[in-house]
C-alpha cells in the first residue's frame, strides 16, 4: 500500500475564543485522498486530544477507510481544559452554559468555514458524552447523531431527557463497561452501568433509535480504545 496513504494528514488550529476567554485548540484529521471540493461527515470529538492519543482515533479511522471498512470521514478533536473540564461539560455547572456557546458558534463556523460538511456526529467518553448529549438535545437543528463511551448521565443530565417528550431525531450509540459500577468521582464513587441503563430507556421511552452495548471493561480509554472500530462502523462503516 502506498506510504502517502498510510501516513495521517492531522492540523492543528488554534481559536481565539470570545466565550472562554481565552485560546482554545482543536486538531482535524483529514481522510486518505482528502478532497476539498467534496463534503465530508464530521466527527467533533471532546476531549480531542485523549481521543486522538489514548483511544487512537485518526489511527484507527485511517486503518479502517483504507481497508474499506469505513467511508471517509473527518475528526474534529477539540482540546479540553483540564482544569475546568467539569465546569466545563457538566450538565448546568458553572462554566458550561459558555462551553456550550463557544462549541456551538465558534467552533462549528471555524470548522465549517474551511471544510465541507454533509454531517456532524458528536463524541464524548465520561463527561464528554455529557456535553455532547446536551448539545444534541439543545440544537436538534444541528446535531442528530452522538456516540457516548460510558456517559457519565447523571441525575442532571436525564432531567434534560425528561423535559423532551420526543426525540424521533436523535441516534445514539451507547457503550458502556460492565466493570462500570463504582467508578472513582472526587471522594465518592458512580456507578455508570446503572446510569446508562437508565438513559437508555428514558431515550428509547422518547422514541430516539438508541443502539446500546455493554461489554467487559472500566471506564478508561484501554476499554473504549478497543470498541472504537465498532462505534465508528456503526457511524461511518461501509453499507
């Protein structure tokens, strides 16, 4: 196979943000044989760094749309602040109402401006599936589709559920880890496998399509790393 091809085309971007108050990065991964005349869908990843390294996100994507298995797709990884993360992606916490601006009219324009769009998928792991669910459920105009890697759905999370009475629109894909089930937050623990459980049936009571999968694992990137392929097939494989 030709080197070119295996080789990743990754930039990286830096955004002045009006919201944040500060510089905030994102990297875009571009598909083999990329081609600026056309749209592509987008993935727009929080935590876009751990999921570019630890979950090997443009890897595997590249690995995969070069056996076929995969149409060509684009990654948005958007770099988190890891000292205001919880703020940040919590549903309602401090700084989450500006997070969710500076997603939504700075970072989508930004990305849409330079690159054709035919559509968007949101991923998130942990509080990341969080945000990315609320953004869905906030702008159903933009956003119709979220893989969520073990979401942390807290109880604030499923009142915004509970306040949709449908949600014909929304596809989502769940995983989560059986090994889920005290997962260490601050000084208490969550259990995560009940949590999604429940945000599966609360989504599939307001009619969402949700596709949900529960295997052995923790809540770490060793465990999400490993069922990425058959997230983004799910997305993105070749019908």
């Amino acid at each position: 196979m030709d080197e070119k091809l295996r080789k990743r085309t990754i930039l990286r971007r830096e955004l002045e943000s009006a919201y944040l108050k500060e510089t905030r990065s994102y990297k875009v991964y571009l598909p083999p044989n990329y081609d600026s005349n056309r749209a592509y869908p987008v993935l727009y990843a929080q935590d876009g760094e751990q999921f570019l390294n630890f979950g090997r996100g443009a890897t595997i994507a590249q690995e995969m749309i070069l056996k076929n298995k995969l149409l060509p797709f684009i990654i948005v990884a958007v770099t988190v602040s890891r000292e205001n993360r919880t703020e940040e992606y919590g549903t309602g916490r401090s700084r989450n109402h500006i997070y969710k601006s500076f997603f939504l009219e700075e970072i989508i324009p930004a990305v849409e401006q330079e690159f054709l769009v035919s559509e968007r998928v949101l991923v998130g792991d942990s509080l990341g599936g969080t945000v990315s669910l609320d953004l869905a459920l906030d702008r159903p105009d933009l956003f119709n589709k979220v893989l969520s890697l073990s979401g942390a759905f807290y109880p604030e999370v499923m009142k915004g559920v509970l306040r949709k009475p449908k949600l014909p629109h929304l596809t989502i894909y769940m995983l989560v880890g059986l090994q889920e089930t005290a997962v260490p937050v601050g000084d208490k623990t969550a259990d995560f496998l009940s949590y999604n459980r429940e945000m599966k049936q609360l989504l599939e009571q307001r009619q969402a399509f949700v596709t949900y999968t529960e295997k052995e694992g923790g809540h770490d990137w060793g465990f999400w790393q490993n069922q990425l392929p058959d997230a983004l097939s799910f997305f993105f494989g070749v019908k």
